[in-house]
C-alpha cells in the first residue's frame, strides 16, 4: 500500500469530495464516525473524555467526536484553543452543532487549563496533517502540560505538532500520544523510530477516500500488508524436486561465530531452498555436519577464518555472505574476489558490510542489480554514512541504492527495504523479542533461500523480511518478547509461510 504526502492527502481529500459529490462536512462527518468506533472499542463510557481542539479542521473533527461520544453516553468534556477569529468553516459548524449538554471552554492561557489525571481520556485535536510550522506559544505549553499529565493521549490523524512527511524544526512541541488513529493510511513519519516517543500505538480507520485516486498518486513510500505477501508466494509444483528450488551457498561463521552460519543454515532450510551448501572454516566442520545435517558442508582450507571460494560457483543460485565471518585480512581478500567473479545473486550480512564499507574499490565492484545488503543501523551508518535524521536516513538510501544499483533491507521496528530505483517499502509484522543476537542471520537465510528459489531480488527482500517478522509475532504468542531467542524465529517459520499459504 501507498504512502502519501501531507498534500496528496489533501488532493485525495478532494477527489472524494468531487468524485461523491459530497461536501467537506460530510466527510469529516465520516471521519469522526470512524474514529468514534475505534475508540469506542477501546475505551467504555465510563471513562471521563476530555477533547482538546484546535481552531483548523483537526479541531473540527474533534468537535464532531465529542458530539458522537456523547451520543453514545461518553462523559465528554471540550476545551477550545486558540483564536476564534482564526477557525476553519468546517470547525464552526461542527461546534454550532455541539449539544449544549456538552461542557465547553475556551483555554485562553495556561491557568485555564483543566485537571488532569491518570484516569482521564484525552483526545488531541489541536493540528493535522496541514501543520506547517512549530507549535510555540499557548499551544506549547498546552501539550506540553498534556504529555506530563499521566492521561492516556489519543491523537485524531496526527499528534499534534509532529510534521507528517518531513523533519519537525527543534523548537516545535510535539504532542506524545498513547495512540494515534490515522485515516484512510498510515503516514509516513509513523514509520521512523525517531517518532515512536509520539506515535505511540498507531491504527488506521478507513474514511472511504477515493480508491482511483490512491492508484494514480505517485509515491516512492509504501508499506507492507499480509494481502501483499501472500500474492508473492510462489506455490509449489506437484512434480517438482529438490533441483526445482535452487542450490543455496552460505559463506559463514568463524571461530567462536559458528552459532550464525547454524542460524543462517537452519532459516535457509526452512524457508524452502532445494539443496544447501555451507562453506565455513575447517574448525565448524563438526558443528555444521551435527547441527544442520540437511546442508552439505565445504570446509576452507583455515581452521578458524574464511580465507578462500569454493570452486565452481557457477553452480550456485544464490550466494549468503556475511554472518560471523570476521574481517580478517584473508576473508577480504575472498569477499573481493566473490565480488569480482561471481554471476550469482549476493546477499550481504554482518561483517562482509563491515568489510565493503571500508572500501570504495569494493563499493565499485558491486555487480549491479545483484546485490541484497541487511545491514542494522550501525553497519548501514558505516556503509552509507551518518545521517542527521531517519528522513536524511531514507534519502541516503535512496541514494545509495541509485548509486550501485543495488537493494538494502535497512532492519528496525519497521524494515526499511529500498529498491535501485529509490522504492521504499516499510515492513509491518516483528516485535521487540526480535531485538536479540542471531535475528539478523536468520533473515540471511531467508533471503538467500528465496533468491534461489528464483524470486526476483524485490520479491526475496518483501516475502522474506515480511515472513521474518512473522515468525517473530508467531515466536512472541508462544514464548513472548522477553525471552525470545533467534532459534525461536527459525521454528517458528513453517507456520509464518503456512499463514501466507492460506486464504
């Protein structure tokens, strides 16, 4: 699914009210509606809601909130904002039509805000998507009084003070939401672990914007969905056999690292490939014929370092690089050689990042259109460079990307996997159990197996960290967050690609 800017947004705002024939207030009408039920399902009557509204049209679907809230017998109280000589069309409206059962009050400096306590509900309506500048002044100290208040923030579309699509100036106040409600989409500065302190849990309420619209708009953000991964997955053939899903090449592990060439195997088994070859030093010879005894294992000629290829690689369908290798002097030398000589698709992990991003030869050396980098955070700061932001992050990326021609799956909370041509696609399943040693070895093997598998790079990057984080969610139900290790991703992945095989 797209992901579209602060001003598509408005544009398909627009094409709807067209398309519909309809006018802005019965679409905000639509919009409170939406975000009424979400929040009625989960917060009950009971609870006291006080709903602080701006004078734009955030503020205006805030008034028609607390006018459903109350119809369905919430305890809603309203507090207005700003000047009211500056109110949209649609806000005025909105409040005419506020039930005179309702309490209102117009803020006017800090002493007239309200009490707060753990046990109330807010409701932010103070700016949408259409913020433009920092919040400074009276609005500043409100939310700033909001987020120290111990009350459970809900945010109508955006919290207020955040920037939908670019950077947020340092002077702005930033409402720290428990929960966001966007409509129709998520927006894009959901997806940046910088906002997740304002984001909170966020939740998308569909509003009925025009779908026609949506298709045409040209975006290079999306996101994820099951429905996407699940029209990925290749089915397999009644007559097919172990030749038909491709001969996989892992190139892991080091002494005292062979934990991550068994991880990298075992995740490339159980995401389908055909046959597997493990090339590890001569000192993991015994642990990888123990603890993988599917893979075929190719011992290097040094005890404890890769120090050279094996022959014929020509034979391999994808070639995994990077877990626990190391960066001795030997296993560069190998890597450059890799590079320069083999045809095969590459997947790049760990310390072979480590190794490239020291060099701008081997930079240049990349073969195009061939190669998927999964660095962390850290390996891509080494790669790519240090960015002043996550949007800087994502531009750099891109960048890169256009530079070498090649595809990253840069790993967070939300996987960000970028295209040559400058695509940015962000992951929605996984959770914080993931954040542990050997996750990032396992997505190798996913990787790597489905690239032999004949899926195009894109597909491979989409399924494979979409089903990673799957398998992660899978792990979590059983063994939760805390305790999650990456072997619990590994057996947990025949039910993630079980769950994209059915309707």
């Amino acid at each position: 699914m797209k992901i579209l800017s602060a001003a598509q947004t408005r544009e398909a705002d627009a094409a709807t009210l067209q398309y519909e024939e309809i006018d802005s207030l019965e679409l905000m009408e639509r919009a409170a509606l939406a975000f009424a039920s979400w929040f009625e399902n989960k917060f009950t009557p009971q609870e006291h809601v006080y709903i602080f509204c701006g004078p734009g049209n955030n503020g205006g679907d805030g008034l028609a909130v607390a006018r459903i809230l109350s119809q369905r017998q919430y305890h809603v109280k309203v507090y207005l904002v700003g000047d009211s000589q500056n109110t949209s069309q649609d806000h005025n409206v909105n409040l005419q039509r506020l039930p005179d059962t309702i309490t209102r009050q117009t803020l006017h400096s800090p002493t007239d805000f309200p009490p707060l306590h753990p046990a109330t509900c807010v409701i932010d309506a103070l700016f949408g998507t259409g913020l433009n500048r920092p919040v400074t002044g009276l609005f500043a100290a409100l939310i700033d009084y909001l987020n120290n208040s111990g009350s459970c923030i809900t945010s109508i579309d955006m919290p207020s003070g955040l920037y939908t699509d670019s950077q947020t100036p340092a002077e702005s106040a930033i409402v720290k939401a428990n929960y966001t409600v966007s409509f129709e989409l998520p927006k894009l500065a959901f997806f940046l672990p910088q906002h997740e302190q304002f984001v909170g849990a966020w939740h998308v309420v569909q509003i009925g914007l025009s779908p026609a619209f949506i298709a045409t708009a040209p975006s290079d953000f999306h996101f994820a969905t099951t429905q996407e991964a699940k029209k990925l997955v290749k089915p397999r053939r009644k007559f097919s056999h172990k030749g038909t899903y491709g001969h996989a090449l892992l190139l892991c592990g080091s002494y005292g690292k062979m934990g991550a060439a068994v991880l990298a195997a075992r995740s490339c088994l159980r995401s389908g490939v055909g046959l597997l070859t493990m090339h590890v030093p001569e000192a993991g010879y015994t642990i990888l014929q123990t603890a993988v005894p599917e893979a075929m294992t190719h011992t290097d000629r040094h005890q404890k370092y890769l120090s050279e290829l094996p022959e014929g690689l020509e034979k391999y369908s994808a070639i995994g690089l990077g877990p626990g290798i190391g960066t001795d002097k030997m296993t560069k030398a190998a890597l450059a050689q890799l590079l320069t000589t083999s045809t095969s698709p590459i997947v790049i992990d760990a310390d072979a990042i480590n190794i490239i991003a020291t060099s701008d030869k081997l930079k240049a050396e990349l073969p195009k259109h061939k190669v998927i980098f999964t660095p962390h955070p850290k390996e891509f700061e080494r790669l790519v460079g240090k960015a002043k932001n996550d949007y800087d992050r994502l531009q750099d990326m891109k960048e890169f990307c256009r530079e070498y021609s090649c595809y990253i799956c840069l790993k967070g909370a939300n996987t960000a996997i970028c295209t040559p041509e400058g695509t940015i696609y962000f992951n929605t399943t996984g959770n914080a159990g993931m954040a542990t040693g050997g996750t990032g070895d396992v997505l190798t093997g996913i990787l790597t197996a489905l690239v032999a598998q004949n899926y195009s790079l894109e597909q491979a990057c989409l399924l494979g960290v979409f089903a990673h984080g799957l398998a992660g969610d899978l792990a979590s139900q059983k063994v939760g967050e805390i305790g999650m290790i990456a072997s619990d991703l590994i057996d947990h992945l025949p039910q993630a690609f079980i769950a994209l095989t059915t309707a």
